[in-house]
C-alpha cells in the first residue's frame, strides 16, 4: 500500500464533526456563520471511505477471519465500551433525578445496553439528563459506529464475492448501485409516507445506509494503482463531479469522487506522512466530544464566555483527550494482540 496519510485525512474529518456538532447544539448565534464551512456529513463518509479502504487492506493482511474479527474488536471496543460506561456514571452528576431514581430507572439500564449493542437509537438519553439541551442525547456521534461494525461483519463477504466473480468492476459496482437504491428509495418514501419519516430515517442511517461510499472506498483499494497514475486527471474530474453534486444536493458519483479525491490525497502529499507518529487520535476525539459538548451546554457555558473561546477551548481538550484515550487505552489492546501473536 505504500506510505500515506490517512492519519491526518482521519484527524482532519475528527475536527471537521468536533466543529459542526459544537455549532448545532451551542445554537449560538455569533457562531452559526460557520456552519457551510464545517459539513459533518461530508466528515461521515470521507470516514466511510477511508473504513472501506483500510479494512479490506487489514482484512488481506489478517491471517484468518477470526484473526481479522479480534483486530477489528481490538481497535473498536476498549474506547467504546469506556465511553458508554464512563458516560452512565458521570452524568448521574447532571441529572435532574435523585441518585436513587437515577441508578434505578429502566431508561438508564436501557441506555447502557442498547448503546453497548450498538442500536443506541433505541434509546440516545440518559435519565434526566440535558432535558433542556436542544437535544437530549448524550452522544449523536455515536450512530456511526454501528454502521462500521455493520461494515466489517459484511466485509469479508464481499470479498469472497468479490474472489468468485469473473467481472470484478461489474461485482463491485453493482453493490454501489445497492447501496444507491436503499439511499434514495428510503427518501423516496419518505417523501410519499411522511408519517413514517421518522422510522424512514432511522433506517436510512443504519445498514446498509452508506454502502455506497464504503464500496468506493473498497473500489479505491481495488484500483489504487491505476488512480495514482492517472491522480491529476482523476483528480480534476472528481473535484469537478463532487462540486456539481454536493451543490445540487445529490450522492449519486459523489462517493467515488470521495474516494478519488481521498486516494489523491492520501498518496499525493509525503510531508503529511509521519501525521501519526505520536498516537492515532481521531478516534478518541470522535466518540469523546459529543457530551464534552453537551455538559457545556447543560451549564449556560455558551451564555457566559465568549463561544468563540469555548470553541478553541474545546477543541484543544478533545485532542488532549483523544490523545490519552490513544495512549493509555487503545494502543495498549492493540499492543497485547501483537504481543500475543508474538
């Protein structure tokens, strides 16, 4: 695969959604002039892409599936299963509830295990927890993973599939254009059955919602040598494609203008190369800065001080964050498989 910078593609998407999510629930006028500038949709696919990349190269490099399904369980879950936890505690501080009615509503065990499930849409609020936040939940960011973790199950049928055909661009195409039609005819119908948008749009964002830029990321993978060859005519005609369509609202070539741009990005700028040599801590930043958010907010933090401070303020604790999590967490279940492997 060769040297490349992913790590600061993934560290810049983090921010990107750190960004966005503190504009949409500060709700602070003097910052909402920001909000066309700092696009969390565009940050969830380019991360999508980058997933459909890097998983299939870890799943060629794994030695069996199994192998495989503990990297990937390795690298997700320690963060994750602190944040959720952590999370439950903590706000037993902000709730409105005594500690008893807290520690023993069914809304919080409902919470913790829906969330360690990964459907935290069946229940996104902890217990008398920022009831009078914009919104309730205790961490939107969240939504994605359960996507990822659908992505990875499926992955390596993909690839099986993907072994087996004689037409392999047909292969993968054709589950793009899957992935298409579940997008469009979920909005579709939610179009002519607007009662219903509501469950209409939790099933847009759940699998397989976002195949499309997840397989661009797979045919970026397929195709990375042809692409870097031909990296400044690609390179002109996605920037082209991904401007026409994100200014008509659309996502029909914009995923595989995604992946272009990001494959051109990723092997086309060395000095970004060694982005990562201190921790990898994009992952940290995403799953931590939600309720960071949130707490600020529940505490008039937005009314008191300048937002534009808490802004920075709040950026440079979720990188120290993320860094830490990296560090004193993630890195060191990642260590103990390769330590165990020997």
């Amino acid at each position: 695969m060769g040297k490349n910078n992913f790590d600061f593609l993934r560290f810049a998407f983090a921010l990107i959604v750190v960004f966005s999510h503190i504009i949409d629930l500060s709700l602070a006028p003097s910052l909402q002039f920001l909000k066309p500038f700092f696009d969390s949709h565009v940050s969830v696919t380019g991360f999508f892409v980058i997933s459909g990349f890097l998983i299939t190269a870890s799943y060629l490099r794994s030695s069996s599936i199994s192998s495989y399904f503990e990297k990937r369980a390795r690298r997700l879950l320690p963060a994750y299963v602190m944040v959720i936890v952590l999370s439950v505690l903590i706000f037993s501080i902000f709730t409105s509830l005594s500690f008893g009615s807290y520690f023993g509503s069914k809304q919080l065990y409902t919470y913790l295990f829906s969330n360690l499930l990964f459907v935290n849409f069946i229940q996104p609020c902890l217990p008398g927890v920022f009831l009078d936040n914009a919104y309730c939940a205790i961490n939107g960011a969240l939504w994605t993973i359960k996507v990822e973790v659908g992505f990875y199950l499926v992955l390596p049928l993909i690839l099986y599939g993907l072994k087996r055909v004689p037409n392999k661009l047909l292969y993968l195409v054709g589950l793009y254009v899957l992935g298409l039609l579940y997008q469009y005819g979920l909005s579709y119908l939610m179009e002519v059955w607007p009662a219903k948008s509501n469950i209409l749009n939790t099933l847009k964002h759940q699998l397989p919602g976002y195949l499309t830029y997840f397989m661009a990321g797979i045919i970026l993978f397929q195709y990375l040598d042809y692409i870097k060859q031909k990296r400044m005519s690609l390179g002109v005609i996605a920037s082209l494609v991904f401007v026409v369509e994100y200014a008509a609202g659309i996502e029909v070539f914009r995923p595989l203008a995604m992946a272009v741009l990001i494959g051109c990005f990723a092997f086309g700028i060395s000095y970004l190369n060694n982005f990562g040599k201190y921790g990898d801590v994009s992952y940290g930043i995403y799953i931590l800065h939600f309720p960071i958010i949130q707490c600020l907010v529940s505490l008039g933090f937005f009314e008191l001080f300048n937002p534009f401070i808490l802004l920075i303020a709040i950026v440079i604790v979720v990188v120290l964050l993320g860094f830490l999590s990296w560090h004193f967490i993630e890195s060191r279940f990642i260590k103990r498989r390769s330590l165990h492997l020997g």
